[in-house]
C-alpha cells in the first residue's frame, strides 16, 4: 500500500500535517523505532525529518512504546542517541507528552 500526502473526499482535498517542532516516537520500517523533534516533512513523498532523535533501543518496565509518551517513563527506556535522522514514509508517529 502506497502512503499518500493528500486525501480528496467528496470533492475537499485533505493533507497529512506533522506535528513540527513536537517530539514524538515514530515507527518506521522493519521494527525501528525512533524518537525525536519532528523537524519538517522535507516534502519527499511523506519523509519525516527527526532532530536531536533516539533509536528506542529497548525497555522492560511492560508499559510497551506507548509508555514513553510519558516523561515520567522516559528514565525506563534505553535511547540511544543518533542526532538528525530522515525516516521515509513512517508507519506511524505518536505525540509525547514532554
């Protein structure tokens, strides 16, 4: 299935918007899982542009990524740092709370 920008329904066009400036985890392809400031969507068929990111390593504390939308959780979860990073055509983005 191919990921599309925008989204016509009855005749009103819609467009994905990214939450830019807002840290969020984002799932990309083959099990990666990164967390970071969504800098922009570079324009390149659905890339997101991550700054000052994580690869979410790993956790055990059973709240599952989810449980890092939290800031109280964030201590529970190994991340390590990788600085900017392009993920092409995420999977999905989730909204952190911190």
């Amino acid at each position: 299935m191919e990921l599309k920008d925008t989204m016509t329904i009855d005749g009103v066009t819609y467009r994905r918007e990214r939450p830019a400036g807002a840290n969020v985890i984002v799932i990309a392809a083959n099990g990666w899982i990164f967390v970071g400031e969504a800098a922009c969507d570079d324009g390149n068929g659905g890339n997101l542009v991550l700054q000052n990111a994580s690869v979410v390593r790993k956790w055990t504390n059973g709240k599952g990524i989810g449980g890092l939308v939290k800031e109280a959780n964030k201590p529970e979860y190994t991340l390590d740092p990788v600085g900017t990073i392009t993920v092409h055509a995420p999977i999905a983005t989730i909204e952190c709370e911190w």
